[in-house]
C-alpha cells in the first residue's frame, strides 16, 4: 500500500506539473495550433495574432484571426475578424470530447470572391474535405462540441474575376447555430471548420447573385454601385 501511496503521489505530481506547464503555455499552444493546423486543412494562410484563454474559468478571445484564400483568388482574404469570444468547458479538456459552450464570432469582415469556375468557400471547403479524407476513415485527436456558434453584424463583400481584386459591399444576415457535433457525440476541428465555412457560404449564396454580377462586366468598376444595382436579393 505504501508502494501504491507513493506511485500516485508521483502521479498527482506529474499531473500537477504537466498542468500547471499547460496553463502557462496554452494559450501560445493554442496560437500555434490555429495556424499550424488551419493553414494546413484550408492551403491558404491562417493566423492569429493572441490567444488568451483563462485556465479557471474557460473564458477567452482569439484576436485577430485571419483566414486567406487558396491559390487562383484575387481579394486578400475570405475572413478578417479582430475578436472570437470563447467559453470552454475546462472540466471537458481532459477527456476525449472537449466541449465548447460558446463561440461568438463579432463584426467579421468576409470577402466571397468566385473565380472562374469555383468560390474561395467552396475551396476552402474542398480543401478541409481533402484534408480529412474519406468520411468513414478514423482520425485520432480530440473531438469538439460547440454548443452555441454566432456570427453577427458581419460586413460582406462579393468579388468575381473580371472585377480583379476589387469588390462590392453586401449585406449578410447574422448566424447563429447550436450543438455542432452533438449527434455524432463530437466532430473534429477540420468538421467544425466545414460547418463553420459551410454555413457563411449558404448565407453568401442567398445574398449574391454571381450571373448578373457578371453581366455589369461592360460597365466601368469605378460606376459599379449605380451598375450593380439590384444585382443582390
């Protein structure tokens, strides 16, 4: 029994430490990871400029988040919002379902751009699509549910090839979206990200109508808001 006593002593020491290591560090972990991790699933550049997550409470904000398009697009993002306001529950992070109970995603500014064939969000999407692999194939790692997701008072904006680069102002309703991933009992961060783009590109799809974006192509961009008038539903 002494023997025992002393091994989890050294156990709970160890997992003191180890904590006490990840709470210090997490948040410069969770930096790396975002853009590490996004660049990777989405091939375009994501970065963040902090992280900031209490390790008492589970309550932060990601700064800065900055998500780029893929190769072939001509604006200079899809997504540029300065604060992601975070809830996690710190109880969940041990286990192998992390639960997040908020994630509210303030005044993005988003950019649907559509090149000749494909939009910036559909690529992004078929690049995570790729990046995970068949869907009945098993990743390891953690899994996530999000709770409540909201994006509000986003600022959109709609570009096409021909415009090189520049765009026209749209306006897009707020979103809100509950329990992600709670019916598969947890989704992996490529997932949430599907869900995520998957649910910008809907809400772009119903405010843009790209075929008569197309038919301004005679008009001079400088006159593009009298040009482009009603162009969008």
């Amino acid at each position: 029994m002494k023997i025992l006593a002393a091994v989890l002593a050294i156990l709970a020491t160890i997992i003191g430490a180890a904590m006490f290591w990840l709470s210090g560090n997490m948040d410069s972990l969770m930096k790396t990871a975002i853009g590490d991790y996004g660049s990777a699933m989405t091939q375009a550049k994501v970065s963040v400029d902090a992280v900031k997550i209490s390790p008492a409470d589970g309550k932060g904000t990601i700064t800065n988040l900055l998500i780029g398009n893929p190769a072939g697009f001509k604006t200079a993002y899809a997504i540029k919002v300065g604060q992601i306001d975070v809830d996690i529950d710190v109880a969940s992070v041990a286990r192998d379902v992390i639960v997040i109970r908020r994630i509210a995603i303030n005044a993005p500014d988003v950019i649907y751009e559509k090149a000749d064939a494909i939009t910036n969000f559909d690529a992004i999407q078929k690049n995570i699509a790729s990046y995970l692999g068949p869907a009945d194939s098993k990743k390891e790692g953690k899994k996530l549910i999000v709770e409540e997701l909201t994006i509000r008072d986003a600022k959109a904006q709609a570009s096409a090839a021909f415009m090189n680069g520049k765009t026209v102002n749209v306006s897009l309703p707020d979103i809100a979206l509950k329990n992600l991933g709670k019916a598969k009992g947890g989704i992996s961060p490529g997932e949430l990200g599907q869900e995520i783009a998957g649910a910008l590109k809907a809400k772009l799809t119903s405010a843009v109508s790209f075929d008569r974006l197309m038919k301004s192509t005679g008009e001079a961009l400088e006159k593009a808001g009298s040009a482009v008038k009603g162009l969008f539903k």
